[in-house]
C-alpha cells in the first residue's frame, strides 16, 4: 500500500453537486452569453469559448461543470449562493499539469483566506452529467 507524503489539514466542509448537461443547455439556449457571463469568471469564460467554438458540446460540458463546481464549492464553505460567494468570484482552472485548482476573487477571496486554508476541487463529466466535489481544509 502507497500512502501520499503529505500533510493533509483538517477537512472543515464537504461538497457535492451533480448536474444534468441537458439543463445546462437549456439555460444557455434561452440565455446564451448573459448565462456565460453570470456564472463564469474571466478564465472560465476564455476557456468556454475556445472549447465552445471548437465544440458546442464540449463548450456546453465545460460549462456545467464550473457550474457544478461553485455549487460544490458554495456547500463546502457553508454559504450557499449568498454573499460575498457570488458565480463568477469562483473560478476552477486548471493547474500547469491539468489539475484542477479553486481561484477566488475578492471579496470572496478575503473573507474565505479568514476562516478556511486550501480548497480541493475535482470534476467529471460524461455526455449527459457532470459531477463535482470540493473539499475545504481548515486554516493552518
């Protein structure tokens, strides 16, 4: 058995949210941009439209998992969709490697670094759902 070398923290919050592509696509059929735009931040809207124009439908799976992501990330921390957690404070991209990272903006960003230390993020997706689970340590 291989055990990871590393510190982990306390886990201080647990989310989990699954999301149907089809009611992504909804939206985004009667919404279009004005949805990008509410709930994607400034690297997730640039990585939207490069897979969107590539592929609608792997646009459109990019889109519900950050999607699922803040979701996931906004029951991790307690705070549902009320502020200062808002859509687009919350970004995940990925790392140089392809991992998936938890970028936020203030005021999130600051209220957030008070009372919580690293946040992990991973999503899947498949033709018809997406899911995406964050795991919150507690500060140092």
């Amino acid at each position: 058995m291989v055990v990871a070398n590393m510190a982990p923290g306390k886990v201080a919050g647990i989310g989990l949210d699954l999301v149907r592509v089809d009611r992504i696509q909804r939206v985004f059929d009667r919404f279009g941009d004005k949805f990008v735009h509410r709930i994607l931040g400034p690297a997730e809207i640039e990585i939207f439209q490069r897979r969107y124009r590539r592929d609608p439908q792997r646009g459109i799976r990019f889109l519900a998992t950050r999607f699922g992501a803040k979701e996931a990330f906004s029951k991790a921390i307690g705070l549902g969709m009320h502020s200062p957690m808002a859509w687009s404070r919350m970004e995940t991209v990925n790392a140089p490697g392809g991992r998936p990272v938890v970028q936020l903006t203030e005021p999130l960003a600051s209220w957030y670094a008070e009372r919580f230390g690293t946040a992990h993020v991973s999503v899947t997706d498949e033709s018809d759902i997406v899911a995406a689970f964050v795991v919150v340590e507690t500060r140092s």
